[in-house]
C-alpha cells in the first residue's frame, strides 16, 4: 500500500488519526506517537517515548510501511473500542 492509498482508506474509514497519536510523513516529539517518515529512500516507523525519545521501530519499502502503518491503526482502534 503506498502513502496515498493508506491516507485514502482512513478517510475512507474516517478515522481520526490525530486522536490516535498517528503522525505521516515527519517525526515528532510528542509523548506517545507513532508515525512514519521517508529518510532517502527508506521510509522508517517510529515510536516516542514518555521522554521525548523517538525509536525507530522498523524500515522498508513504502508498501511495506504503509501496510503495516495500516495494521498499527486498525490494532489502535481496536484497543479504543472506537
């Protein structure tokens, strides 16, 4: 799944992903996000921790990225009952 059809599926879903601490395409420091970036041309997923640290979790392709980014958010929405 790329970027575009991972952002098209959660608006189909409409899915907040702002709620669910989901950021797309840059790192942040805010406590508990998780989110994916592009550094060349490797996309990476990230973890920030209760202190600001940021984790890389696992990298790979844009597909692979975005599929599991996908498995992330619905597994988040599950554990919120939403």
């Amino acid at each position: 799944m790329t970027k575009e059809e991972y952002v098209n599926k959660i608006e189909q879903e409409k899915i907040n992903i702002d709620k669910l601490g989901i950021v797309i395409g840059r790192t942040s420091i805010i406590p508990f996000t998780t989110g994916c970036y592009k550094d060349g041309e490797v996309w990476k997923i990230y973890k920030t921790g209760e202190r600001q640290n940021v984790v890389v979790v696992k990298e790979g392709s844009e597909n692979e990225i975005f599929e599991t980014m996908y498995r992330l958010t619905k597994g988040m929405l599950k554990q919120l009952d939403y």
